[in-house]
C-alpha cells in the first residue's frame, strides 16, 4: 500500500508542468498556513467547576422559576424594538 507521498507524487508527475507548479504554490500556501497556526498560542481554559459537580447542585424552587422566567423573556420578540 502507498503512502500519501507516494500517492500524491504518482499525481503530481501525470501532470503538465503549469500545474505542477500550481500544485507547488498550494502545498507552499498550505505549509505557512499550518506553520502560522502551530505558531499560535495554546488557549487555556478559565478555571471552572466540572459537569458532574454541577448536576449536584440545587436551588430553592424560587431561585429555579426565577431563571426560567428570566429566560422564557428572552425569547419574547418585542414589535416595537426593531
């Protein structure tokens, strides 16, 4: 079995010249693309608190319907906010 290089060199002769050149210039463009992104810093994540530890919390019944009033208003569409 061939290996991508393989493969892609075996392409890359059956063409004419002018696109071997253009095939060139894409893997050149694609090589500083990837090289720019390698380069990027490496984001981390704000602390935060697990999924898992979460699920145990709850809420006073109070506190819960406040929060889904809250959010069922910001589905409303007010006409008169265009």
């Amino acid at each position: 079995m061939a290996t991508t290089g393989e493969e892609i060199r075996v392409l890359i002769e059956r063409l004419s010249p002018d696109y071997q050149q253009r095939v060139l210039e894409y893997a050149q463009a694609l090589a500083q693309t990837q090289q720019a992104l390698e380069s990027l810093p490496t984001p981390t994540l704000p602390p935060g608190t697990p999924g898992k530890v979460l699920l145990r919390l709850t809420l006073p019944q109070e506190d819960a319907e406040a929060m889904e009033r809250a959010l069922s208003d910001c589905e409303r569409i007010e006409p008169d906010e265009y």
